[in-house]
C-alpha cells in the first residue's frame, strides 16, 4: 500500500470508526518494516567498513546527533551557518558514490528515518554503520558530523511541504482522536512531516486556533506599543536598538493588543524599528538597489545561500535584516522566481523591476520620540 491508497480508504471514512486507526497503524508498521529491514542491509554491507580517508579534526567525534564541538584556536575551522546549496549537492552527491562503491539500495530517506531507541548508541553495528555513513557523507565540507547528520533528517527524512491537505488533515485527525498520546509521533511518519507542524496542529485541536487579529497601525498605537516595550523590557529608547527580547516580553505586550506576539514581533522588526532608528532619508528603491549590488558582489550563488545578517552589517545602523529581506523578496512573490534561478540572475531581474518607474517607490516614514513622549513623524536631509 502507498499513502495514496491510505488516503482513498480514508476519504469516505468516519474518523470515529476503529477501522480507520487500523489502517493508519498498518500503513505505519509498513514504512516502519520497511526502515528496519533497510538497516539491516546496510548493516550487513557496510559493518566491516572503515575510514581510510583523512578526516579533518571536527569529524573524528563518535557523536553524531548533538554538535558540543567548539572550533578551536589553531586549528581549521568548521562552518556554524546553515548549509548553502552547493553543499546540499555535495552530501547528495556523496551518496551517490556511496550507493554505487558498496552497491547498497538508493533509499536515503529510510536511512534518514531510522533512529536507534533500544540498543546501545555507541557499540551497536547499526550505530557504527550510521556513524561511517554520515561521516561518508560529509566528505569535502567544512562540517562537522552532526551538523550533517541534522540535515539529512531534516530535509531528507522529513522534507518542507508546504501546507497541509485535506487529507493529510484527516490522517492526523485519526490518529489525535484514537492515539492522542502517539499521534505525533505516527502522524509524522505515515505524513513523511516534520513533528513541530504536528504538535502545533494538534495544539489547534485542543486549544481552538488563536485568532490573528491585524492592527491598523497609526501613530497613537505605535506610541503605546513602544511604551509597553520600554516598560516590560526595563530599557530605555535607545536601548532597543538591535535588541532581542524573549518571547514572554512579547507575549505581554500583545495581551495589551488582543493579537498574537509573533506578529508583534514582525511589525517590530520589519517596520517600526527601521523607522525609530534609521536617521536617513530612505526610499525603498534605494534600499532594493543597494541590496543588489551587495549581493552581486557576494559568493552567493543561489538566494537560500544568502546570510541576510551579513547583508544588513553593510548598511548603517538600525536596519534589520527581516527589515532588508521583507521589502526585497516582495517583488518575486508573483512568480517565486527568486528560488528557481541563479541568484546572479535573480539579481538582474531585481534590479530590472526596481527601475522600472511604474513600479512603487515608497519613502520610510522616519519617527522620532519628542519630549512629550509621543511619536512624530520626522524628515531626514541626509540621504541614504
């Protein structure tokens, strides 16, 4: 059975019915079957294999799921940032060459998916095995094991789907309703879904959706919203520069808005904090602008490579990253072309529809705090 059989069983189904978690629990067991015996081929291919390449010192640990590895003086350094696309093509490519040298079946992702629960992490040959094969794959990076490990379950054993489908949703709503203590955990295997989306859908079922109410925001509430984070945060105005608060901070601040912190904490960082502190005459165009000749001149070579906090140090004081990302990405929406294409590309479509003078050139509506307390809109001489 495929999952697309399961969903036409389940389609006229009750989810009440027993029947159906039946179904749902043999479709699990099938892919958990079909795990274990994968490993077991590995087992019996690759448990005499060795290292006979040189391996940098930050991929000599035995720990392969938890990175406690510090780069250390005088020795090479390893990469912290998330991984670029070319070397997300070089750990699939690794594998290639694994599948044909040991000829070993092509199923990275039930490889990704199986996790040791019951034997000993470090002895175990099924360990041993998934040591010498994530270690194989991280061949050529500067990276270490579990950071390679992190994404081959990541992107491999759980992939980004997008949103959820009718039936997806009733799978998940089968297994809320007959193994509440469990639906995660089968749900995310039978989905092929990361858990997180899960759990936070199964918090929905429990606790009702939280409204996301949207705020016509003016200069009034922008001048409480600033009052209440000086007063939850103990900081002054200035203090609030390049600040990151914790979530509780958030959390009370909105309870004064009847709305979601997240969404606070998005206007704050892709708007209002732009405005308080970038002492500028800014317009969006002239920001895109900069924004694509910083990027030509980068290594970047594909648009999920970009560091957009290394993007944001190269422009004055008080624009955020969220801020430079936000009014960027908004001219590939329609077509989404800023993922499909070379970023030298992508760069000269930006530039191409920035100059088009029929296209918005919006100007920052710069604020300052006066001595009443209160918001004001401001103008800035100098330009950006």
């Amino acid at each position: 059975m495929d999952l697309q059989e399961l969903y036409d069983e389940l389609r006229e189904m009750d989810i009440t019915d027993p029947l159906c978690m039946d179904k749902v629990f043999a479709y699990y067991d099938e892919i958990n079957r079909e795990v274990d015996e994968y490993m077991q081929v590995l087992v019996q291919k690759l448990s005499h294999a060795i290292i006979t390449w040189d391996q940098p010192w930050y991929q000599l640990t035995s720990q392969i799921t938890r990175n406690k590895i510090e780069n250390r003086e005088g020795m090479p350094k390893f990469l912290l940032d998330p991984l670029t696309k070319d070397e997300c093509e070089l750990i699939k490519k690794n594998w290639r060459k694994l599948v044909k040298k040991f000829h070993i079946p092509d199923k990275l992702t039930c490889f990704a998916q199986w996790k040791n629960k019951t034997q000993c992490r470090r002895v175990s040959a099924e360990e041993n095995v998934r040591r010498f094969i994530n270690s194989y794959l991280a061949r050529g990076l500067k990276r270490t094991i579990p950071q390679v490990h992190q994404y081959v379950v990541n992107q491999i054993a759980y992939p980004p789907k997008g949103r959820y489908t009718e039936d997806e949703e009733k799978v998940m709503e089968i297994c809320f309703y007959h193994n509440p203590h469990k639906a995660v955990q089968i749900s995310a295997r039978v989905l092929n879904r990361g858990p997180r989306g899960i759990l936070q859908k199964f918090y929905e079922a429990i606790n009702g959706k939280p409204e996301n109410s949207r705020i016509k925001w003016n200069i009034s509430l922008a001048t409480q919203f600033i009052k209440l984070l000086m007063e939850y945060t103990g900081e002054s105005l200035e203090g609030l520069l390049n600040k990151h608060f914790p979530i509780s901070v958030w959390r009370e601040v909105a309870s004064h808005f009847g709305t979601q912190a997240h969404y606070l904490r998005h206007f704050w960082y892709t708007s209002l904090h732009c405005q308080l502190f970038v002492k500028y005459d800014v317009t969006l165009r002239r920001v895109r602008r900069r924004v694509f000749k910083i990027l030509r001149r980068s290594p970047y070579k594909y648009w999920t490579d970009i560091r957009w906090k290394e993007v944001s140090a190269q422009f004055p004081r008080g624009f955020t990253f969220q801020f430079l990302y936000r009014i960027t990405v908004r001219i590939f929406r329609k077509g989404r072309i800023h993922i499909k294409l070379p970023l030298e590309e992508v760069v000269n479509i930006g530039l191409q529809i920035t100059n088009n003078k029929k296209y918005g050139n919006k100007r920052l509506k710069t604020l300052v705090l006066n001595e009443q307390g209160h918001l004001e809109v401001i103008q800035y001489s100098q330009k950006l």
